[in-house]
C-alpha cells in the first residue's frame, strides 16, 4: 500500500507540473490581456508535434531538437498576438475569445491535414523506468520534466516580481492605461506575454508527446483541464494556476489509483474538483476580484 502511495504520489506530481506550466500560460495571458485562450492547448499540441518533425523526422539530437521547437512556438505565439489579437485589443473581451476558438479549430484541423489522424510517437527508444528509494518507478522523462517545471515556474516568479520587464507586465495587468502613462509599451508588454506562455506550453507539450502518444486533439483535453486548474486556484492568480494544476494533478492519480473512480471516468475528475471547491470558495482559492497576476 504505502509503495502504491508513493507511486501515485510520484505520478500525480508530474501531471500536475506539466499541467502547471498550460495554466500558467493561460492566466498570465488572461490576467495581462483579459481574456480567455482557448487555443492554448493547440500551442501545447505545436510543441510536441514540432519536436515530433525536429527529433524523428529530421533526426536531431532531443536538446537541440527541443529547443527548436520550443523556439517555433514562441515565434508563433508573439506572430498571433500581432496578427489575431492585437487588433482587437480595445473590442469587447468576447471578440478576441471567439478569435481564439475559432484558431484553435483552425489549428487542430492543420495538423489533422498535415499529420494525419493517426497515432504519433515522438521518439522509438525506449526509456527504462528506474527505482527511487526502492518505492516508487519513475522515467528519465518524468525526472527532467518536474525539474523543468520547477525551474520554469521558479523563473517565471523572479521574472515577474524582481525584473524591470516583469514588473511593467505587473503594472499593465492591474491598470492599462496608467502603465501606458508612465511609459509602458503595451504592445511589448502584449509580445512578452504570448511569447512567455507559448514557451511554457510548447515545453509541457514536449513532455507530453514522450509520456503519452500525439494525436490532432491533443490539445484540446489538456486546454480543458489546465481552464479548470485556473478557474479552481482563481483566474488571474500564479500561484493559484500553480495549486489547482498541483490538486488536479494528484486528485486524478488518486481517485483512480485506489478505484474511487474508473479510469473511463478520469476527465470528469477536474470538474469533480472543481465544481465541489467552487461551492466552498465561488472565486477559487485565491480569489480576489480587483487583481491580477497576484502572487
């Protein structure tokens, strides 16, 4: 029993730092832009089919590869905030939320045309999975993708609270036009911030696509889950995205670990969560309705 804990434990950490780093994404650009990306999960899609051409098709080594890949995704996550969402940026916050589903429909059928509805795996070596302490089994992946994420957030957090650069987004998320008055560049400001959550999902999509198999729709689960991660730790709120993506995650490995629930059942799990916390706490564990990208 206390080796099934541990395994589960263990599991659940690395699904909630994957997921971490989507909702991340999401509320740094609801809490600079005001809305909704519903086309943040095709990004994490991007990121691993990007890794899938650079490492499998091309045959680059996977740091280089990786990276490239990463790189892709940031340069079209700063092209749509130019093209898509910047000249809407004055208009009703339900424009750009319709331009963003609508992108991410357009996304997941490019890459049902381009790749085909099958099955992908990114790389055909096979990693060993290892013991920790003789308790639990974990992967190489598993390993460098909670430290990634670890790093990933621990810098995101400096950034946003010690540098010049994150303290301007600070200031553009609680009060646009008095940044703009003192100097802020909105439109840098805009470029940073889809560039930064394009990043963080393209690497989650990364370490997705070598834990699990890629298909066209990929994106769309995680989407889902990362929107109730936030919603659950408060829209807008970092390290709120950082709890509710920690309590999905361990919450799903859990419930269906001991058979509280079938494992057909695990996507209704976020929701499940969420709905009973919201019930508690409507504006979610770290709700204020005056703030955003809070602490």
């Amino acid at each position: 029993m206390n080796d099934l804990l541990a395994q589960l434990i263990w599991n659940g950490l690395v699904a909630g730092s994957l997921l971490a780093l989507v909702s991340l994404g999401l509320t740094l650009i609801y809490g600079i832009a005001g809305f909704v990306q519903f086309a943040h999960g095709e990004l994490v899609a991007l990121g691993a089919y990007g890794m899938l051409i650079f490492h499998k098709f091309l045959g680059w080594e996977i740091f280089p590869a990786g990276v490239a890949s990463v790189a892709c995704v940031i340069f079209f996550g700063i092209f749509l905030e130019k093209i898509l969402f910047r000249p809407v940026r004055k208009k009703n916050p339900l424009v750009p939320l319709v331009i963003s589903i609508g992108l991410s429909i357009l996304l997941q059928s490019l890459i049902l045309i381009f790749f085909g509805p099958q099955i992908q795996t990114i790389s055909d070596r096979h990693f060993e999975s290892f013991s920790v302490a003789g308790k639990f089994l974990a992967t190489p992946n598993q390993l460098c993708a909670v430290v990634a994420a670890v790093i990933l957030t621990a810098g995101l957090i400096f950034f946003l609270k010690k540098t010049r650069r994150g303290q301007s987004l600070r200031a553009v998320s609680d009060n646009r036009n008095l940044a703009q008055i003192f100097g802020v560049n909105i439109d840098s400001a805009m470029r940073w911030i889809f560039g930064v959550s394009a990043g963080l999902a393209a690497v989650a999509g990364i370490f997705l696509g070598f834990e699990r198999n890629l298909e066209p729709m990929m994106g769309v689960q995680i989407s889902i889950t990362a929107f109730a991660a936030v919603i659950l730790g408060s829209l807008g709120s970092v390290r709120g995205a950082i709890f509710g993506a920690l309590t999905i995650g361990f919450a799903e490995n859990l419930l269906v670990g001991f058979g509280v629930i079938p494992s057909g059942f695990s996507s209704a799990i976020p929701f499940l969560v969420l709905i009973g916390i919201l019930l508690v706490r409507p504006t979610g564990f770290f709700g204020k309705s005056s703030q955003f990208l809070r602490e």
